[in-house]
C-alpha cells in the first residue's frame, strides 16, 4: 500500500511484520507509550472482516501493558468499513461509534494474558 503510506506515517502508524515477532515495532510502541502517547492496538493482529466470532487476541498488547505500566482499555468500533476494500474505507462515509470499558488492571502479570483482555473486550 504505497499510496498509504503517507497517511500512516501521518497518523503515526507502527507498521507490523505479521506472523513473527517484531521486535522494530516493540520497540517503537514503547517509545510512544513512554513519551506519554495513546497508542491504539488491533488486538487480533489485523482488522477483521466480520465482528462475530472475534479472533483470538496475539500476546503483544498484554506484553506492552506489563513492560511499560501502560493502562489497558477495552474498546470496539462499530460500523467500519468490514467488507470494504482499504480504498474504499478511506474515501465512503461510514457511520461510526465506539464503546469502550473500564481499565483492564495487568499490573504485576508477568506471563501475557491475552483472556483478560478478550473477555473485556467481548462486554461491551
């Protein structure tokens, strides 16, 4: 999507290599969350196509949380561009609402717990 890049590097977007651990893109989140920025995560590892049922989470939102004591909160979009092409995300309205939910306490977890954060996610 070399068109894109221009808007996600705008928008500040961490380009994530799929399918292996990024260490680049770990790296880069942390900074931002360091530097006191909000960083939003796909969970599931990609936008998904349909809402139900959700994809499992990856472990990298739980591992930011716990390296950096960034709080954890839940969100979901309704209404986006499910089914689109990227293009035609960009350039058709789309009615849009998010819900989100209390903080996910993660502090002092050591291992990854993606369930926490799932089941948060699957209230709202």
């Amino acid at each position: 999507l070399r068109w894109a890049r221009p808007m996600f590097e705008l928008a500040e977007v961490i380009p994530i290599e799929r399918g292996k651990r990024d260490a680049g893109a770990m790296k880069q989140a942390l900074r931002m969350l360091d530097r006191g920025r909000l960083l939003g995560i796909f969970p599931q590892g990609r936008i998904e196509r349909v809402p139900w049922p959700m994809m499992p989470f990856q472990p990298g939102v739980t591992t930011l949380a716990y390296r950096s004591g960034a709080g954890v909160y839940p969100a979901a979009l309704h209404g986006t561009q499910r089914n689109s092409s990227m293009a035609g995300s960009f350039l058709l309205p789309h009615d849009v609402k998010m819900t989100h939910g209390p903080r996910v306490d993660l502090t002092g977890r050591a291992e990854v717990d993606t369930a926490r954060c799932f089941c948060a996610v699957q209230q709202l």
